[in-house]
C-alpha cells in the first residue's frame, strides 16, 4: 500500500475493542499483574508488556510504531519534545571525551543543547553540512557520530545527505538525521545511510500545533556491535535493537522526557493526513516564494525550490518536495516588524509545520540568544523573516503578502 493507506489504517491492523478505529488513549501509570513472575520477566525484557508510564504506554506504543512505519525503521521510541529526543539520544549514546560533527547551521535550541554536551566533556565540531569534505576534515579519532538536518531553519541549506552517509558507513561512525522539515513523507534518510532519525512531532508530523512531541527512529543501517558505547545488559537480541533499548533505558526511563497519552493520540491523528498537507502546503510554499523572488521590496528569497538556490538541484535529486518553509531579506528600509504586522492571513508566531502560516523576525527572536556575531557567521540578517506556510487557499496567501509589502 501507499504512504497514506498504511498510516491511515495502521491502528486497526491490531485487534481493538469494540471496533474503534482509533487506538484509545490509555490514562494509566500503573499495571496490574496477578502473577508476580510475569512483572519482573516484563521488567527483565524477558516478556513483552507495560511495566510503568514513565517507560511505556499503548497509546505511545501506538504511535510508535507508526512513526517506524513511517520511516521505514525497526523501533522508535518517542518522548515529551523534539528537543527531548535529540538530548536524551545523545546522552544515551556518547560519554566524556567523546567527539561528534554537527552542522553550523543547526535550529537554534539543538545548537544551545549541544553546546551544553560541549561544557560537559563532550565534543563538538561545527561544519558546513552542505559539503561532506567539510564533515571528513572534521573528523578525529575519538569521533562517534555526525548529526545534521535535512533543511536548515531559516536558511534552507540543504545537507549533502547522500554524500555524508557514504562518508559515515566507510568511518563506521553513526548518522543521525534530523527529518523533522522534510517528514518521512518527503524523505527517507534510511536511504542515504542514517543509522537514526530523528522526527519533531510537534511540527509536520503532528501538524495542527495542539500536541508537543519527538522520537527518535531505529533504522536498522547501522552495526551496533562494533560501538563501544553501548552497556552490557541491553546487548541482547538482534543488534538492531541494542541501541534503541539503550536509549529507553538510559535516555527516556532515567530522564523521564516521557510523552503523555493524550498527546500521542493527537499526534497520531494528525499524522493521518501527513502527506495530503505536506503536498498543499508544498505547493503553497513554492508559489508564494517565487512571487516573492526579484520583488522590489525584498532583497532575498531562501527556498531550496527556486532555481538559483545553492542547493536546488539536490533537493531536487533527494527529496518529494521542497518543503514548506522559505526565508526573506527585506530591501533596505523596510522594517520586518512592519511588514509582519501588515500582513492578515499570515500569523506572527514561533511555531512551524502548523496547518495555518506563520512568520516570525529570525534575528529578534529565536536566534537573539546567539548574539550578533554567531548570527552574522550563520548567515541571519537582522531583517531575516521565517515562513511556515500552510494549507490556505493558493490565491488568498498571495493576496495577503502583496497588500502587506504594498503597505509598507
């Protein structure tokens, strides 16, 4: 079946009581069993069941596994936020005095995040993710892995994706890709060597912004047995699994990021119609930023769907479509607070991957804590605005940016 077909009907493929179509939503910390035995087996890994909320939950189990079918893998396990599964998978996986890659053009907060590993023994090496010669000069001999995004937020530079999963294979280095702005709908980063996946739910996968959400994805690419990392007692099964179980022990039980029932169920319900929004906001995002383009009243328009993006012909090569965020630099003049409030339909607002387009003053808001001289080495003018486009009506999208730019 089609990418649609098998995620829409994934939660009935198992038996549910009284017909539902839909997993329910499992309230309960605790679980009961009249056999003691049977408790510590689950406990030991020794028996399949629900030992505690903080660690497992159907309705998360539920969501899960769609994430996994999604994404092509052999596990997922998903935690509070997206930020909470990229944290705890590192610090599940890596110890002091280890050293990793990461791209300079990481979102803000996972940038923040890794700098904390950094004070704590962990090293990082910044690069230009958009060339993998960039990635192999960075690496030492105490490297263990290389994460990088698919499409940088707000610049949309594209990773050399392909190129950097060969570089990880021949390295025996693990490869963290982070799909969150192309979804496993647009891409799959198993393809291209990824060893794990790293998804933000809140954003596209979830997609109407009531749910907070993130997981991590075990593709099954990458050969655990030869990563030192790894403790002894989750070494059990198929390698596959080692690391994955290492993550839910060590990163989602000790830490406790844990994702609540409610909020997987509306994760899981907005990922239903993933594909049928990510075409039409797609669409939407590749209209408005080509109306956009050479307009006298922005200077610059960043969308890896324009023709003279640095990155065009690869996004092309790699993904199902461009994606549905784009980036501008206003003319001289024109103030991006300005022009953000003058527009209607267009939200003023910090989230992306929503049903509804927003748009936010990069430099003044989620990357003010960077400071101007880390923001100017990123590429992120001061007046720099982000756009989540999303389902809205093609024409009344391009009608709200043109009144806004004719009144400023």
């Amino acid at each position: 079946m089609g990418f649609t077909s098998r995620i829409l009907h994934s939660d009935r493929r198992d038996p549910i009581e009284h017909g539902s179509i839909h997993k329910p939503v499992h309230t309960a910390v605790t679980y009961a069993y009249d056999d003691a035995r049977d408790l510590a087996e689950v406990f030991q890994g020794k028996q399949a069941g629900y030992s505690y909320g903080r660690q497992v939950n159907p309705t998360v189990t539920a969501l899960q596994e769609k994430i996994t079918m999604m994404e092509g893998g052999v596990a997922s396990a998903a935690f509070a936020t997206g930020m909470a599964a990229i944290g705890t998978t590192l610090f599940a996986l890596l110890r002091a005095g280890d050293h990793f890659v990461a791209s300079s053009f990481l979102f803000g907060n996972t940038n923040s995040l890794f700098n904390s590993f950094s004070a704590h023994g962990i090293e990082v090496s910044y690069v230009d993710a958009t060339s993998s010669d960039s990635v192999a000069s960075a690496i030492k001999s105490n490297t263990r892995m290389v994460f990088v995004e698919t499409i940088a937020n707000p610049r949309t530079q594209v990773s050399d994706l392909q190129r950097i999963g060969d570089l990880c294979e021949k390295c025996g280095l693990v490869y963290i890709v982070d799909n969150t702005m192309t979804t496993p709908y647009l891409f799959n980063p198993k393809g291209v060597s990824a060893g794990l996946v790293i998804n933000s739910l809140t954003k596209y996968i979830g997609g109407h912004a009531n749910a907070l959400g993130g997981a991590v994805t075990e593709t099954g690419v990458f050969d655990w047995s030869n990563f030192s990392n790894l403790y002894h007692d989750y070494k059990t099964g198929a390698p596959s699994q080692w690391a994955i179980t290492q993550i839910k022990k060590k990163g989602l039980r000790d830490f406790g990021a844990t994702l609540g029932p409610e909020a997987a169920h509306h994760l899981s319900i907005g990922a239903d119609t993933l594909a049928l929004r990510m075409d039409r906001l797609c669409a939407n995002a590749q209209c408005l930023a080509e109306f956009l383009d050479g307009h006298s009243k922005v200077r610059k328009v960043y969308y890896p769907g324009l023709s003279h993006h640095p990155q065009h012909a690869r996004s092309a090569e790699l993904f199902k479509n461009h994606g549905g965020i784009f980036s501008i630099e206003l003319a001289d003049g024109v103030d991006c607070f300005d022009f953000i409030n003058a527009l209607d339909l267009v939200i003023c607002s910090s989230n992306l991957g929503d049903t509804r387009s927003l748009a936010i003053p990069v430099a003044h808001s989620i990357y003010f804590e960077m400071g101007p001289e880390r923001r100017a080495s990123m590429g992120i003018d001061d007046s720099l605005i982000r756009f989540s486009i999303g389902i809205e009506d093609e024409d009344d999208l391009v009608k709200d940016f043109s009144r806004a730019l004719d009144n400023v």
